[in-house]
C-alpha cells in the first residue's frame, strides 16, 4: 500500500479519552478481568540500580515497587503503572504528613489515605506495604494489562489529576527497565507488553517500510487469511476511520461503498481503514479491511481490542494488513515510521 492520495483532516477534541466504569465491565466480557496470571512477567535483575535522573532515594523506592511488583507476580506491565503512578503523586519521595501543603491525610508514595481504608499511617509510610497495597487494588480493575496506563491508574488512585499519570508512562518505562538488566521482557504468547503495546495480528512481515522498490510504502505488510481479527496495537482513541481508493476518500455512510470488495494492485489507496491515537501522539494505521472497521471516530480502545478484519481492498494483491506507525498527529508521510523496531522497542514484536 503506498501513500495516502487524499488526506481528510479529522479533529481530535481535547486530550485522550478516560474510560468510565462502564466501559471497563465491557472489557471485563470482553477479555476477562484483570490479574497477574502468568503474562510476561519479568525477573528484577539489577536490584541495586540507580536509573538516570534519579536521586538515591528515589531510585531505592522505585527498587522496592518493582521489587514487591516481582514478588507479587503481577506482570510488568504492572510495575509501568506502579512507578508512573509513585512519580505523578509523589515524585518517588516517601512524603509524611506536610500540613496544610499535604492533600487532606494523604500519604507515601502513591498518597494514599489512612481516612479512606488504605491502612494506617505507619503502614502507608512503608513503601513495601504501600506498593503492596496498590498492586492490591490494580488487579481488581477489569481488564487493567489492556486498559491505557492513565486510565489504569485512575481507577486505583481516583485523582483530581487523571490525565497526569499518562506524562510519567515512558520515564516509568525507562526505571523500570533498569531494573530488569537495560531492557523489558519479550511478551511472547501474552497479550500486552510492559510499555502496553501488542501486536495487531499474527503473522509474517512481507513488503518492508521504505524499500528500494517501494520508496513510498509507508509501513509494512503483515500476511494473514482473509477475515483474520485486527486488534488496536495499544489503548488510544480512534481518530480517522475511511474508505480510500486512488485518490478518493469518504466517510462511512452506513450503506454500500466501493471499499466493500477486493481491490488490486496500481487501484491506489488504503481501501478501508482506522487510526488510533496514542499517548504521546503516536498514531497507528490499519489498511485494507476486508468490511468497514468495528470502531467509530471518538472511540476509546483498549490493546489488543478487535477493531476490524484483513481483507484486501484498496491497492492489495492480497489478504493482509498494512500497518503503520507516526510519531505525530494528525499521521502524515512526514512523521511515518518503521513499525518493525519501533514495536521491538515496545516489547511487542512483529
């Protein structure tokens, strides 16, 4: 699939989108509920380390989160939310009581309350129990390995500030990793990795980013059976969801289009297709649905929610998907990206 011909701008309200409660007890049906289970877990390996940027104090309470984390056996994608939760509410400093500087009783390093159930102040004050405690509650969330690290988060800590923990997601990425010798566990057979991405099929990368023979092939091919689930590489909001052939392009009007039917190579365009936005404007793109995806512009999803099907409209020799990745919004052929190292970095390989 080579460049988009025609390129709508679509808005995007505001920041990402919170999940509600609701919508999390759909995740819940969807995938099942939240808990350790034995998905890519990792092993602290470098318990006495000193991430960059960190003061010793700092760096020994983020050791004992990812420490209890381990101990506990809650995946590492866990341990992400744990720490980017510490940095937001405490800046991984075991603060006491500070007055009227403090938030109401709230105390250590996820500021939980002794006033509202999490133990007493003692308790609280040792950051073992503390991590323990947020762990604790994390793993009764639905569906938290899926869920956008902010919203994760939000349901443990019910901030004033929900949409601040997702600032800390890859600065928690870069601590944790420490930790666990300079990189993340490979999540091979779990769903989500530690930096919350997954791969949105299973299969083989053919056509590359960017080859010789087509210089203007802004993402790769990845081989899959017609009618094969497409899933939403990580949590983000749906931004764009369009039927392009050549240099045409519409907006689903809820009856038949001309992406509907198998396209061929040199007809141009992404035949049917989405994009979601991520944190810290990453953009990911589905090409050549076999039907009009499942999601709608606005939509909040989860990693690793269905969001459509391989098929082979638009400029396609074949079944597959063409997948994308831009670091920026709206995704233009300026900030695309190879996807093959960008989702190794993200412990979700293709």
């Amino acid at each position: 699939m080579g460049r988009l011909a025609v390129w709508v701008a679509v808005g995007l309200a505001g920041a990402l989108l919170l999940l509600t409660s609701a919508a999390a007890g759909v995740v819940s049906s969807m995938f099942g509920g939240g808990g350790g289970g034995g998905s890519c877990l990792g092993a602290v390996t470098a318990p006495g380390a000193t991430p960059a940027g960190l003061s010793a104090e700092q760096a020994r309470n983020a050791g004992v989160i990812v420490a209890v984390g381990e101990r506990m056996r809650i995946p590492v994608r866990g341990w992400v939310i744990a720490v980017a939760t510490a940095l937001q509410e405490s800046s991984l400093i075991n603060h006491g009581n500070l007055g009227p500087a403090n938030d109401h009783d709230s105390l250590g390093l996820f500021q939980q309350r002794p006033s509202q159930g999490w133990g007493t102040p003692e308790q609280i004050m040792n950051p073992e129990y503390a991590a323990g405690k947020f762990y604790e509650h994390l793993l009764t969330v639905p569906g938290w390995e899926r869920l956008p690290l902010t919203d994760a988060a939000q349901q443990v800590q019910r901030s004033a500030y929900p949409d601040a923990y997702a600032t800390h997601e890859t600065r928690a990425t870069e601590i944790v990793a420490a930790y666990t010798g300079g990189t993340l566990p490979v999540c091979d057979g779990a769903p989500i990795s530690a930096s919350g991405w997954t791969r949105p099929v299973a299969g083989a990368v053919g056509s590359g980013f960017r080859t010789g023979d087509r210089p203007d092939h802004d993402g790769v091919d990845i081989t899959a059976p017609k009618g094969t689930v497409i899933r939403a590489a990580s949590g983000g909001v749906v931004v764009r969801v369009r039927c392009n052939i050549g240099r045409n392009s519409w907006e689903p009007t809820g009856g038949p289009m001309p992406c509907d039917s198998d396209g061929y190579l040199g007809l141009g365009g992404c035949g049917w297709y989405a994009d979601v936005r991520h944190a810290g404007d990453i953009v990911s793109r589905y090409c050549h649905m076999v039907r009009q995806p499942i999601i709608q512009v606005g939509q909040t999803v989860i990693a690793g929610q269905p969001i459509g099907h391989v098929g082979s409209s638009g400029n396609s020799s074949g079944p597959h998907l063409h997948y994308e990745i831009h670091e920026g919004y709206p995704a233009s052929e300026n900030n695309a990206i190879d996807p093959v190292p960008f989702m190794r970095h993200k412990g979700a390989p293709l």
